[in-house]
C-alpha cells in the first residue's frame, strides 16, 4: 500500500521523533483532516515542544537526517523559531519549536 506523499513524509517526521522520545503533534492541515475537515495542504507541519534554550539539541538532530530547505536553516530555526526541512520523498516539513 502506497501512501500519499505528505502522509508519508509526516510518518517519517512521526517515526524520528518517537524514536528520540520527543513531544510533539502534527498541527495544519494533516490535523484538520484528522478530524474529517478536507483541506489542501502542500507540506506536513509539525510543532516540537522543546523549550527555551534547548532548541539546538532537537534542531541539530533533524538536520542530520532531513534536508535543509534553507542555506542557513540552523541559524532561521534559532531565530524564529521554525526550522524548514524537507522529506526525503522532497514534501516540504515545517517543524515548529515550542516550549
């Protein structure tokens, strides 16, 4: 069974952080359509709770397995809080850090 490409980059996302234990829940629209709203979406967005001042050590990790969207996608995530991945099927992956 084939999955689609953003549920399967999402199972990807999914399976990285439950191996490391980390918290975390899909948010956009994979999480409207849980709940049986249709709803178009082109990436798989995810919000990782890390807190304040330990972003580095859930930031580096994904970077090493996931492609960076962005030239300077470690310093962007520290910034804002956002660091912009890709799958590697090429779904674009938003991982949102939180405390």
């Amino acid at each position: 069974m084939s999955l689609d490409p953003i549920l399967a980059a999402a199972w990807e996302l999914q399976e990285f952080c439950e191996a490391r234990g980390w918290r975390f829940c899909f948010i956009g629209g994979i999480a409207v359509q849980r709940w049986g709203e249709p709803r178009f979406t082109a990436d798989a967005d995810l919000t990782l709770l890390t807190g304040f001042g330990e972003e580095e050590s859930f930031i580096d990790p994904l970077l090493s397995r996931f492609r960076p969207r962005r030239d300077d996608a470690r310093e962007f995530a520290l910034r804002n809080r956002v660091l912009l991945l890709e799958a590697h099927n090429g779904t674009p992956l938003d991982v949102a850090t939180r405390s």
